[in-house]
C-alpha cells in the first residue's frame, strides 16, 4: 500500500509534488537509469522542452514495459542543464501526472552526459501486489 503524506509541520509542496510517499505489504518497485530526452532512433532535439517532453514519454514506456502506470510512479528527479522555462515544464509535467503527486526533486547540473542532453528524469515506481 502506499500513502501519500504532506505533514502539517512542514510547507506545502511548492509544485506538483508530496514530501512523502511510506510503502507497506507486498510490492513490486521498479528503478529506473535516468531517461533522456533521446527519440528511439537516437535523435536529440535542440529544444529542452521537447527534451522534458521525450524524456517523461521514456518513463512511461519504461513503466508500461513492467505493466506499470504514472500512478505508480514514487520519485522522479530532475536534472537540468540551462534555462529551462519553469511554466512550460509544469504545463508538460502536470499533463504528464494528471492529478497524481510522486516525490520530486530538481537539479540544476553543469553538464549531462554529452553536450546535446539538457533533461535527465531518474524515476522510481512502486505496485501493490494483489
């Protein structure tokens, strides 16, 4: 089972996101390598938004590959390289999650793994086993 939690004793989320998630029972967690912004013919746009769009579209094929969904998704990290319009990423983030609510973290790096990457998303998921 998994709760979601925003304990009263510290601020509200400051985006689309909980403080917490505790998981009890029988599960199935999936961790994910850190998805880019690459088509699956390994193309990187220039445009980092399009980059966060293709990278969040890996996650989920990355989860319906383990029979997942985003609602199972538990932490997802940002890392971002550059200026990267905070209100079209929440647009793109919020049409992502709908209205579920992972953990979230965002990191501003100098540098990826090549020049081309400016989005890196680590995901971490979580199912209850029936």
């Amino acid at each position: 089972m998994k709760i979601s939690r925003n304990p009263l004793e510290i601020h509200p989320p400051v985006a689309s996101y909980v403080h917490q998630i505790e998981v009890t029972g029988p599960n199935k967690w999936l961790t994910l390598s850190g998805q880019l912004g690459m088509q699956v013919d390994g193309a990187v746009p220039d445009n980092p938004l399009e980059q966060f769009q293709l990278a969040l579209d890996n996650i989920l094929k990355n989860l319906e590959a383990a029979n997942m969904g985003v609602h199972d998704l538990t932490k997802l990290v940002f890392y971002l390289v550059g200026d990267i319009p905070a209100e079209q990423r929440k647009i793109i983030l919020n049409d992502f999650l709908g209205d579920h609510r992972p953990c979230m973290t965002l990191i501003y790096v100098v540098a990826l793994a090549a020049p081309g990457f400016k989005v890196e998303i680590d995901a971490w998921a979580c199912k209850d086993i029936d």
